[in-house]
C-alpha cells in the first residue's frame, strides 16, 4: 500500500496557516477543525509543520500562554516529508523513528496532503482484516478429497 492509497480514501481537505500568522490564531484553527496539525506555507512552498507538539512545548516556555508568538518561531521547520508513491511500511518506519505524528506527502513542491500516524496505523489493520478474511475464507472453502474419505473408512 502507498501514500497515494491513503490520501484517496482521506479526501483533499488541507488546512495551512503562513509562518506570519500568529500562534493563537493557528490554535484556534486547529481547535475549530478539530485537527492535530496545520502545514506552514509561504509563497506556495512548505517550510514547516505546527503539530499540538510545538503548541505545547511553546506554552510551556511562555508561562502557559500563546503570547504574541508567530507559527514560524514555534513550527518544525524541518518536518519528514514523503511522496504519493512512498511505500506505507516505509512511512511507518519514518515516523515512528522522528516520534512523528503528521507528515506532509509531496509531490514536488506541491502539497498532496497530509498523513497521520492514525492514517498508517489504520491502513495497516484494515489490510489485515482483509487478508485475515480472505484466509478466512480459502480455509472454510477449502476443497475436500474425495479419496481421502475413502481410504478413513476402510480403516473401519
């Protein structure tokens, strides 16, 4: 399974704020959409993240306020990135080695979408599940000999 697969059955909805714009108004973004992340564009460039993570850590430091910070003195300006063809196990590994939770998919320099972990790891129990019915089914139809009745009643 690749990025693209998630991102079909996610939709196209993205939510961005500019590295300009104020952290209470990012916040109050990401609380009316009801998200854990915006991507920070300029000039229709990705040049970082702001995930509940650097919110967080950025109260913490001014005392338990927002202040007057910007997004860009508090995102990760440095964010994992993927593309569409990006292997799904691949992502895992990635994020799971940055402890992160959201990952931008690139094609380019545009901005396909964004990937949650909650996207990988759903992806991964919803192929499961299918496998497991298949196999599933392949035991319960799984073809009966008919010599094979035979031979046990000629044991008798």
């Amino acid at each position: 399974m690749k990025v693209v697969d998630i991102l079909r059955v996610k939709g196209g909805t993205l939510f961005t704020v500019t590295p300009d714009e104020t952290l209470a108004q990012a916040v109050a973004t990401m609380s009316e959409r009801d998200i854990g992340s915006l991507v920070v564009m300029e000039h229709g460039d990705l040049v970082g993240m702001l995930t509940f993570r650097e919110v967080i850590a950025a109260i913490a430091r001014n005392g338990g306020s927002v202040g007057t910070s910007l997004v860009r003195s508090v995102m990760d300006d440095h964010p994992l990135t993927c593309t569409p063809e990006t292997e799904i196990d691949e992502v895992r590994r990635m994020m799971l080695g940055r402890h992160a939770r959201y990952m931008p998919a690139l094609n380019g320099r545009t901005l396909m979408g964004v990937i949650s972990f909650y996207d990988v790891a759903k992806a991964v129990v919803d192929g499961q599940d299918f496998e497991n019915r298949m196999l599933k089914a392949y035991i319960r139809d799984w073809p009966v000999e008919e010599n094979a009745g035979a031979a046990d009643e000629s044991k008798l």
